[in-house]
C-alpha cells in the first residue's frame, strides 16, 4: 500500500507531503488546479521520464519521494526484494527521486542508489496505473490471456506449464548443440580410433628408437668390435711381454723404493690403479663381445623396427613420448564424444518423456482457460451494460498455437498453447470485431474498469491509479463507475483523481487540490478534507458552488451512498 508521498520544489509544488489512507482515496478540485501533478509525480518516482519544467525553482533539484508498506505475503514482491538484496526494515520500502537542473537523475530505494530498470520491475508489482495511455494494453493478446488466468486463478498450472516449457526449451537446446558437435566430430572420432589403435598396437615405448639406435650401431660394427676384443686381450695380457706383465715387472721394482721414497709409493699406487683399469677395461670388453649378436636376422629385426618408429615419428611428427602423450589425449577426445553419445541418447529419451507432458500440461491450460473466457465473457458483458453500453456483446475467440504434431514444441510460446483475443461490440445488429478495432476510447476506458472490477479480488494487493477515469461520462454512467471505483477499493488501495460527484461520494478519504496564484508564481495545495468540508466539495463538484441546494443534494448522495454501503455489508 502507498503510505505517503512527498514532493520538494516540483512543479508547482514547494513543499508537500501527503499521508494516504487504505480504500479510496479522491483527490479532487477545479480544473487547472493541478491534480494531474500527484499521478505525474508517482509516475516519475517509479521509472517515468523526465521533462523540462519540473522545477518549481530552476535553480535547485526537485526531490520525490515515495513510501510503501510491504504484504509479507505477495510472493512476487518478497522475490524481487530478495533478488534485489534491498534491506526492509518496519515493512516498508521508500523510493526517491532526485531531477537536477538540467534534468540529470539519481534514483534510490531505502538510500540506496539504484537503476531505473530496478525500478520498473517494483513498479508493476506495486502500483497499475489506469489512464488512456494504459488501456493500450488491453489489445495486446498476451495481456488478454493475463487476463483470463487471473480471472481462472490459474497461476498453478500456469506456473507448472512454464517450468516445464523451460526445461524442454533448455533440454532441446543442449540436444541441438550437442547434436552438431557429434555431426562435427564424427570424421576425427574415425581417425582418432584408428590412430589410437594404431599407436597402441605399435607398442612403443619412450625412448626405445634411442635403444635401437645404440644396439643397431654394435649390430652393424659386430666384427670389427670382436676383433677389438681380441686384440685387447692379447695385447693386454695373453701375449709374451703384454701391457700387463711389463706394468707389473715396474711395479715390482718400485715395491723395492716404496719405504724410502713418498714419489716411489705413489707411483706405485699408480701403476697398481692402472692394472685394475686395464683388468675392468677388459672385463667390459668381454661383456660386449658376449652381448653381440652375429644373427643376421636379429640385424634384420632390429633394421626394420627402427625404420618402423622412424616412419611412426615422421607420419605424427612427434618424437615416441609425445606421441604417447598425443594417444592419450585423443583417447580422452574419445572418452568425452562416447559420453557426449550416451547423453544424446539419455536427452533423446528424456524429451520424448517431457514433450508428452508437455502436451498434456498445455492442453489442461488451455481447457481452463476456455472454461474461465466463457464466465468471463457473461459477467464482463453484464457490467459494461451496466455502464452505458446496453447492447455490449463480449467473446473471447480462441486459437491453439500447435495445431500439428511436427515440431510441436516450436509452435508454442512461453505463455502457454492458446492465442486469445477478445471480440467486442458496442451495439446492435453489428458484429463483434477485434477490441482494437471495435472499441473507442470512452468504451475501451470502461471496458477496462469493469476487467479491473472482475479481477480484483484474484489479484495480490496493489495500489491502482485512475487518472481521467471519468473523461465523457455522467449521470446514472459516472455513478456506477463510482461503484466499480469503489468495489476495487475493498480490495486494493485506489488513488483516483476526479471532477464527478458520483464517483467522489464514495471515497474513504478526500482530498481538495487548490492553486494558489501570488505575484510572480502559481502553488498548489492539498488539503484532508473532513466531513462537512467534504460535503462543500461535492456541492461544488454537482453545481459550481456551494450553495444550500448544492450541498442538500451533496448530503442525499453521501447518504443514499452509505445505504447503499449497509445493506451490502
């Protein structure tokens, strides 16, 4: 609900507040006495644009602020509050609006600098503003099904039907994509396979071309090294006077000086290191006579993997590790394109599940609505008769998006399988046509009332703001609006600017909007008006002035509107 309001160098305001109460409230007065600038203001406060001439004094900011109390219960209020991580202390939530010379905005909520389009999304949930601008939406056939749903209070299978339109959307979506990844990827699974396999079946391991390389080296020099063997073993210790038996005859004789010379002892200890040498040397010889192989087929193996690994490492170009490290990753490519398979077949099977129940989700929204178009239709017709449209026929035609079983899915839209529109006519002997095409303004304008009269006890509390509700009516007409004016207020908080009686005598509370005209500058004023001060402005409002007669007639309305008020309660 709309506490309060205050206004600081608007317009043609200086310094305003004011406290508004539950039910009705009326704000009234003479024409040009500004009481379009209390609508324009709360407009402005909640994400409305900004023009020139909103400055009472064009030399300093305007300041708008706005104070709602908060339903614990309205869910969709509770979301966006949470969503926006705005801290509401005492239930209430403030909106204000700076407007700076030469129109440069800051807007806050609770303090807290904010954008416009955070604004806007507390804006629908808080307060509907009812004026010509605003009727335009009754053509738009997404807010006539809006309509129809909260009239069928159908928000639980509308809810459930759009959860499960968005998980199919996002199911189809990833199926799609993952459908022309495979498509890409097939063609490189193919090669990928056959390379893995390929690579494995080679069985190499890191540096085995090193290995064979060294053993193909001693395969191709096999007798040249044997005979170095040989050679070595004679020289060294086979032959008379051989390396061996000459060392070791110095190194007897040194043995002799070793005692009494320090550089005899060395060498000593030289020559003994240098026959150890020359007996490891020759133990190592003899190991590489025994490894080598004189086979010709162990050359011709060895000749043939080596070419092999050679023409592997030329055809990857890669050396023997990296080609491991390319086979394992080619294998997790493969790992990640079955898997990407076994959730095609699991999506595949999934939507298959989820586009029956889909099916059967919309046709049980569409049965609903059908059933709430038909009531809605007979009680809507029953209150535009009642204001000035007699012979007023009202249908709502019905269209199912999805009228094949091919692509089902892509023939639907968010809001469900149903396109409605609503039929009209004002007259008889003419047939209904499309609301847009058939309603003026003044019957478009009271169409919309008697929808909001309908709805109001199926929608979460708002405040609602009728602006020129009353444009080009009167007598018995301008009283049953005040009626409907006055049932939407036992539901919801109404703001509603007049200049009829008949809608004012209904109002919880009253408020007389004035223009005060000094030298150099114009203000208004707006003042709470009491019973007997109420009854002057009604008087006034009926005649023009307030005159004995006036306000006898004034007294008779109040009356006659409090009979009324008894015997419904």
């Amino acid at each position: 609900m709309l506490k309060s309001l205050k206004l600081t160098n608007y317009i043609l305001v200086k310094d305003l507040e004011i406290e508004f109460s539950p039910g009705l409230n009326i704000f009234s007065g003479e024409t040009g006495a500004g009481k379009s600038v209390i609508v324009e203001a709360i407009n402005t406060v909640l994400g409305g644009n900004v023009r020139s001439g909103m400055l009472f004094n064009e030399d300093i900011p305007a300041i708008i602020e706005l104070t709602f109390t908060t339903d614990n219960e309205n869910r969709e209020l509770q979301d966006i509050i949470g969503e926006s991580g705005i801290d509401i202390s005492e239930d209430e939530i403030f909106f204000s609006k700076i407007i700076k010379p030469g129109m440069k905005t800051a807007s806050y909520i609770n303090g807290v600098r904010t954008t416009n389009n955070i604004i806007r999304r507390f804006r629908d949930i808080l307060i509907d503003f009812h004026s010509q601008r605003d009727q335009q939406q009754l053509f738009d056939n997404a807010y006539q099904l809006m309509i129809l749903d909260a009239y069928g209070r159908l928000s639980d299978v509308k809810d459930e039907f759009t959860q499960q339109y968005k998980s199919y959307g996002d199911k189809l979506r990833e199926y799609r994509k993952l459908v022309k990844q495979e498509k890409e990827n097939r063609d490189k699974y193919d090669l990928f396979s056959y390379q893995s396999e390929e690579i494995k079946n080679s069985a190499i391991s890191p540096e085995e071309d090193v290995e064979l390389n060294e053993e193909l080296n001693l395969l191709n020099h096999a007798e040249e090294l044997l005979n170095l063997e040989e050679q070595y073993r004679q020289d060294c210790f086979e032959k008379e006077l051989s390396v061996f038996d000459i060392l070791n005859k110095f190194l007897v004789q040194l043995h002799k000086y070793a005692v009494d010379s320090t550089r005899a002892q060395q060498a000593s200890s030289l020559i003994e290191e240098s026959l150890a040498n020359l007996d490891a040397a020759g133990e190592e010889l003899e190991g590489l006579r025994s490894s080598i192989d004189l086979d010709p087929e162990r050359l011709e193996t060895v000749t043939g993997r080596f070419d092999y690994l050679n023409s592997l490492k030329m055809k990857y170009n890669r050396t023997l590790p990296d080609i491991l490290l390319y086979c394992k990753e080619i294998e997790e490519f493969m790992k990640s394109y079955s898997s990407e398979k076994e959730r095609l077949n699991q999506l595949e099977t999934e939507l298959k599940s989820e586009i029956r129940i889909l099916k059967q989700t919309a046709q049980k929204l569409t049965s609903a609505r059908q059933q709430a178009a038909r009531e809605f239709s007979e009680n809507i017709e029953k209150d535009i008769r009642q204001l000035s449209m007699p012979a007023a026929q009202v249908k709502v035609h019905w269209q199912e998006l999805a009228e094949k079983e091919e692509d089902y899915y892509q023939q639907l839209s968010p809001e469900g399988n149903d396109y409605a529109e609503f039929y009209f006519t004002a007259n008889k002997g003419k047939k209904m046509q499309p609301l847009k095409i058939a309603a003026s303004g003044g019957e478009l304008s009271r169409f919309l009332l008697a929808v909001k009269k309908l709805l109001a006890q199926h929608l979460s509390p708002k405040t609602v703001v009728f602006d020129e509700i009353d444009a080009g009516i009167g007598g018995k007409t301008a009283e049953l609006t005040g009626e409907y004016v006055y049932d939407i207020s036992r539901h919801h908080q109404v703001i509603c600017i007049t200049h009829l009686a008949q809608i004012a005598v209904f109002a919880d509370c009253q408020y007389l909007i004035s223009k005060q005209d000094s030298d150099d500058i114009s203000q208004i004023n707006v003042k709470m008006l009491d019973n007997n001060l109420k009854i002057s402005e009604i008087a006034r409002m009926l005649s023009g002035s307030d005159t004995d007669v006036a306000r006898q007639h004034a007294e008779e309305l109040m009356k006659k509107r409090h009979r009324e008020d008894n015997v419904q309660t």
